[in-house]
C-alpha cells in the first residue's frame, strides 16, 4: 500500500521570506515541490502579506522623506567636500531604496502566484473562528487564526503525514503552539526551506524520520 503524500503547511512569513530574500531556498521548494508532498496555504495569509507590503512601504517611504530631508540639509553646504560626498551617497540611497521597494512587490507577488499554483487553499470556517477567539494560543490574532487553520485541516486528514515550515518561530515555536500542532497530527516543524529539504530528502535513510533530530 502506497503512503499517503505529506502535506506541508507554510503562512505568510514564507510568502515574505521569498519577497525580501530572507529564505533563498524557499522560491525553489514553492516552483517545484518534491514527489510524494503537497503544499497547503491558509487563504488570509495572502491578505496578510498584502497588509504587510503596505506597512512596508510606509517605512520605506518615511526612510525616503529622511534621505531627503537631508539631502536638503546637505546641498547648502557648498564649501565643505565630506558634504558633497555625503550627499553623493544619500542621493544614490535613495535610487536605491526606491528600486528595493519594486524588487518587493514584485518578489512578493511572484511567491503568491507560485502559492497559487502550486498549492491548495484552506478557508476561514466558523469552527476556526470560534476555536482561535476561545483559544487563542498565539497573541497575535491573524498568526493565531492562521494557526487554527492548519489546526482544523490537519485534523480533518489523520492518515496523511503533515509538516509545517515557518520563518516565523517567535510566534509558531513556542511550546504551547507545537504542542498543538503535534496533537493535531503535525508530526515536525522546519523554520528554514533548506532545514525541511534537508530532512525530507534523507527521510527515506532514516530508522525513524518522524523521530527527534
């Protein structure tokens, strides 16, 4: 009898590692993922990671208004050569920080449309609603009801081996949180795309691959 294929949970942390360079790996596991692994996304995280790029961009943009402010400041020094130097440089910054915001919202909507390609969708119900109000095992409310998401489908297939991969272990690694995930059948968690590769690609050589590392 052939063994079910493993399913891997990501959230939006994994969406943003592939917009800003954090995860170089996890672009490639999300183009191609491995024979034998299905990967699954809550749909809200698509709206969170939208919500974050806003936020981003508000930042960038107050840094921009900084840069020119100083800039300002700089041009009327005309006699000084560091000023010329400085100002030099936080006229190229500001190129800079401009292209680096493109380079995001493209990245970031490269990752969603690999997601949306190579992945499944799982819904907001009113069971996940009211278990993540009643419960509420992360303090941040969307990482907590993104949390009951994978919670509930996880449950819903117990002979399918599950993984979740996260770049967000502040919120995703604490105890209660794993505790969790294990007793809804989430066998290992993986913070980084190449520490799940790793490990899903040598399982098969291992005496007990859903054991300790």
């Amino acid at each position: 009898m052939l063994e079910p294929p493993s399913s891997l949970y990501i959230e939006t942390n994994f969406l943003w590692s592939i917009a800003t360079g954090r995860d170089p790996d996890a672009s490639s596991l999300l183009t191609r993922p491995p024979d034998g692994l299905k990967v699954a996304i809550p749909q809200i995280c698509f709206m969170e990671a939208l919500s974050v790029l806003n936020h981003d961009r508000r930042q960038r943009n107050e840094f921009k208004s900084q840069l020119e402010s100083q800039i300002g400041q700089l041009r009327r020094d005309t006699v000084s050569s560091n000023a010329r130097t400085l100002l030099a440089s936080l006229q190229e910054a500001t190129v800079a920080n401009d292209r680096l915001i493109e380079e995001i919202v493209i990245r970031l909507y490269y990752a969603i449309r690999l997601a949306g390609e190579n992945s499944t969708f799982i819904g907001v119900s009113q069971q996940v609603l009211d278990e993540s109000r009643a419960n509420p095992l992360i303090l941040d409310p969307t990482d907590n009801l993104i949390l009951y998401c994978i919670l509930t489908d996880a449950r819903s297939h117990p002979d399918r081996p599950t993984i979740f991969l996260s770049g967000n272990r502040n919120d995703f690694g604490g105890e209660s949180v794993q505790q969790a995930l294990r007793q809804a059948g989430v066998n290992k968690s993986f913070w980084t795309a190449k520490q799940f590769m790793d490990w899903f690609t040598s399982r098969d050589n291992r005496d007990d691959p859903w054991g300790e590392e």
